[in-house]
C-alpha cells in the first residue's frame, strides 16, 4: 500500500508541474477565476475615496471601507481568501492599479513550483532492501476489552468441551400428570 501510494505522489507531482506551465498568468486559474468574478461585481458598486488609503464602497443599501495599506476591508472576504474581493477591486481600480497584485503570494506560480520542487525519488523493490540487524518491530499484543466476566470458568486444552452424564430430551414424549394420556402435559390438559 505505501509503495502505491508513493507511485501516485511521483505522478501527480510530474503532473502538477505541467500544470504549472499550462498557467495563462502569474496567477493560479482557480484565483483568476475568483478574480475575474469580483471584477464583474464591482461594476455595481459606487466608491468615496479620502485621497489617502481609505475607500467607503457602497453596494446597494450596504457599506463597505477598505484600506490598502493595511489590507484590511470590512467585507473581509480578502482577508479570509486572500483574493480581493469586489470592494478592493474597485478601489484598486479607482486609483489606476491592476488588483492582481493584491492577491495573496500563496496563490502565485513561484509559491506553487516551491511546494514541488523537491522530488521523491525512485527506489528499489522492498525485497532488494539491505537486511538490518535489528529486531524486527512487532504488532502489539491484543488487550482484553472491558466485560462482564464469564460465568463458566475456562476450561483447558485436555478437559472435553462438553458434560458428559446430561440426556436431552430428544425423542421423549409428553406424558399429562392428570390424565396420563401421552401428546400434551399438565398446562394444556382439557380434562
């Protein structure tokens, strides 16, 4: 099971390496996306800026302020995501800067190829590994659950498993202690 899995993480991280130069930007796609839908939804909102770093947007009857140089908005959408969300967006845009800029570095490329940049690297079968000196590690050894104790105590390898001396009543009839007729018993007498 480890050597599949060891398998799988070599692939994939081949395969997110090609994947990094699929990128049409700096940015990672699922943050472009995320991006280019807050640019749609800053078009509705209007924005009052104090000529400093303080924008009041407004959406709709709600307000918000974003300040960029402390990365702080009151939507705080960019602060849980670390991509701007339509209020720095708008505000990005209202003093002539791109917004890809204030997204987070975790969602760059350089960020992305540092995360795979080590490889694993290929390893022999497990039968080819050199023997070591040491004791072998062990599973543990079971523990007795918590329970009610047995009531019959246990009986050893030699004693037999079952009484001997004990008849079964297979093959016996019901005899009635009233009647004495045979086929029902004393319960279920009608005489």
């Amino acid at each position: 099971m480890l050597e599949e899995i060891r398998r799988k993480i070599m692939t994939r991280q081949v395969d997110m390496l090609k994947f990094a130069d699929t990128w049409k930007s700096d940015i990672s796609p699922m943050a472009r996306i995320l991006l280019e839908y807050s640019k749609e939804l800053a078009r509705k909102c209007t924005v009052l800026w104090n000529d400093d770093v303080g924008f009041e947007i407004g959406e709709g009857l709600h307000k918000h302020v974003v300040d960029l140089t402390d990365k702080v908005s009151t939507f705080r959408a960019w602060k849980l995501r670390g991509i701007p969300c339509q209020h720095v967006v708008l505000a990005y845009y209202h003093i002539n800067k791109e917004p890809e800029q204030a997204v987070e570095h975790w969602y760059k490329r350089d960020t992305f190829l540092k995360a795979y940049k080590y490889f694993i690297q290929p390893m022999t079968n497990m039968k080819m590994w050199p023997e070591t000196d040491n004791p072998k590690i062990e599973p543990p050894k079971p523990k007795p659950m918590p329970h009610r104790p047995h009531r019959n105590r246990t009986k050893g390898k030699d004693e037999p498993k079952k009484k001997y001396g004990k008849l079964s009543k297979c093959g016996v009839k019901m005899t009635c202690s009233k009647c004495h007729q045979q086929r029902h018993n004393k319960r279920y007498c009608k005489a």
